[in-house]
C-alpha cells in the first residue's frame, strides 16, 4: 500500500462514500472510525471511537501503523433548527483536536489532512450572502466552529501550539466546503435525499400531490448542492494534489438550479402529481406519521430503517427555508485541477432512483 488514511466519520454522509472511494484505489489502506462499529472487509478496517475521548483517542490513534493521511468528516448536531448547528463550538472543534493531535504526535508518516468544513462558513445558514461565495471572502461575525477548526488546525500544523514535536510535522492541510450533500448512510440522517424521498412516499400514501414544502421564496431562489460521491472524487484529489497545499476549496456539483425547475422532475421518480408550495414545519408535522412508514415499510417489504435514524427533518427545514440564493463558486477548485461536474437535476433523478430501488422508500 502507498496510502494510508483514517477517515472520522467513516459511515457518515460523506465519510462513507471517501472510504467506497478509496476502495477501488489498490494503493490505498483504510481505517475506518466513527462511533459505531462498521463491517470491515478486505482493504478497510474499523473501529468503533468516541473521538470526543482525548485518551481513548490516541491509544487507539497509536495502536495503528503508518498513517499518511486523516479524512475529517465527523460532525456533532445540536438539538433544535440545523441552521443553529455551526454553533456548537466545543464538541466539534474537540473531536478534530484529539484526532489530529493523536495522528501527528504518533504518526511522522502523515502528510495531510483533509478537513471538510461546508458553506455555513460564508453565514449562508443565517440569511442573504454575496454570491457567488468565493474562499477569499470576509467570516461572518461568529460563532461558527468551521472557524475554530480551521484556526486551530493552521495554527497546530504551523507548530505555533506545541513547538516540541515541530520535527515530526512535515504535514499540512486541506479544507473542503461543500454544500448540502446528497448522498445515505443508514443510521446517519444528515442528506436532503431521504427527507425527499420519505416526505414523496408519504404524500402519495395519502394521496397527495408532490407539494414543495419550504418557504416560496426558496421554491425560486437559486440553490446547489454536492453529490456524496463527487465530494469524494474531491477528497481524493485534495489528499494528493500537492497546489492545494494549506487551501481551502468549495466543492459543489458545479451547477445552480431552482428548485421550482427541478421539481416535475423529483415528482416523476415517484410517479406522483406535484402541485405548488405549500409551506409546513417538517420537523413538526412529519414526525407525526412514524406510525405511517412503519405501515409502508410493512407493505412493501422496505428495508427496516428506524424513521429517525432515516430523515433529519430539521435539516429539511433548513434547506428548503433558505429563500435567498445559495451560490458558492467553484473556480478555485477547477484553476488548481478539480475539472470533474454533476448534473444536479439527474442526480436528484439518480438518488431518488436508486431508493425505490433498493427498498427504502416504496
């Protein structure tokens, strides 16, 4: 093996699809974390971790050999709206602490660490944003914890924290701001696509049109999102690219889209009627027909995956409440050698597919 990377959060939305990702590369080893225990196969190995444990962290950290690089995408919600999330400050910035601090003080083999952080970096969780959103642009007034992990992380590579063991850090870094991912990990609710998905199944059971259920501004309003799998293509890229050294990059699917356009299309998968938007709290109103799915899951011999552990209502709230444009540019990205796009419509196309096809959603 040429590689080898542990991933945090490696059965995540995003962790899991970096670790599908470097599996088809032979020149890569995997280790897998993330706090519940995956099933380890031939070129991937994991280990269940509360990375939140700094002792825990880096006995388990040391007991591997030769780690080249760290994938960060372990996340941390607070309860209550998703756009508040970027707030929990300690818990997020902790987790990347122990686990980097682990990984340099062990392993003088590592040579970077990609960090994924999103585009809450820009404030666009807390209203309208300059768009296109470029790296170089201003923070907003905080908090936000992308700001303490980054900080922290440039500051800690720089070796301005702990100058004992600046030796051993020939390492550095990237950071990847994605943007509403779309992608599944059962028992990881964190995707737009099951909130669609179980939202159209429940509709048509009872026998209602495909209504966009966020606020009629967002219904046209500009927005974009990220494939799972592209994002990973990214990671990769960014794992090896030696230009993108110490930078940050925004990494969409390359394209805009309203969702006023796009939605005939979300209601065809389903072969349903769609109708106009009629505004709803989701995460007060859905969990409410539990008992519903539990129905449809019965009837169409659906997979057997809690409703909670399925969609995170509130981050459906949150997506399709943003009434203001949601653009990021993705220049930066393409002029240091990331070419590769998606077409967001298909993918939407794709995905919603794929889980009436896999038995998730009938």
């Amino acid at each position: 093996m040429a590689f080898k990377a542990i991933v945090i959060g490696a059965l995540g939305v995003i962790g899991r699809y970096i670790v599908e990702r470097l599996e088809k590369d032979p020149s890569w080893e995997i280790v897998g974390v993330s706090r519940r225990q995956g099933p380890s196969r031939k070129s991937v190995h994991y280990l269940a971790l509360d990375v939140l444990d700094a002792k825990a962290c880096e006995q388990c950290i040391q007991s591997i050999d030769g780690i080249t690089h760290v994938f960060y995408a372990a996340f941390q919600p607070t309860q209550g709206p998703a756009a508040g999330y970027a707030s929990n400050i300690e818990a997020n910035r902790d987790m990347l602490v122990n686990t980097v601090s682990a990984v340099v003080k062990n392993h003088a083999s590592l040579q970077r660490v990609v960090l994924v952080t999103g585009t809450k970096y820009y404030g666009v969780h807390l209203g309208p944003i300059k768009t296109p959103a470029r790296e170089s642009d201003p923070r907003h007034i905080p908090p936000n914890y992308y700001f303490d992990q980054i900080d922290w992380l440039s500051s800690y590579q720089a070796g301005s924290t702990n100058a004992s063991d600046r030796a051993a850090r020939s390492w550095d870094w990237v950071e990847l701001r994605p943007q509403t991912l779309c992608g599944f990990a059962p028992g990881t609710a964190m995707s737009i696509i099951p909130v669609i998905a179980v939202y159209a199944a429940l509709s048509k059971a009872l026998g209602l049109p495909l209504r966009f259920p966020g606020k009629h501004g967002a219904w046209t309003s500009l927005y974009q999102a990220t494939d799972s799998a592209h994002f990973a293509e990214a990671a990769v890229w960014a794992a090896l690219e030696a230009r993108a050294s110490n930078q940050a990059f925004n990494i969409t699917n390359g394209d805009y889209f309203r969702w006023c356009n796009i939605w005939p299309s979300i209601a065809s998968v389903f072969e349903m009627p769609w109708d106009q938007p009629q505004t709803i709290s989701l995460s007060q109103q859905m969990p409410a027909l539990k008992s519903r799915w539990v129905e449809l899951q019965q009837r169409y011999d659906l997979q057997n995956i809690d409703y909670e552990s399925l969609v995170a209502w509130p981050f459906g709230d949150y997506v399709f409440g943003s009434d203001w444009d949601v653009m990021t540019s993705t220049t930066k990205a393409r002029q240091f050698g990331f070419h590769p796009v998606v077409d967001s419509e298909q993918m939407f196309i794709d995905l919603l597919t794929a889980f009436r096809r896999e038995r998730i959603t009938p």
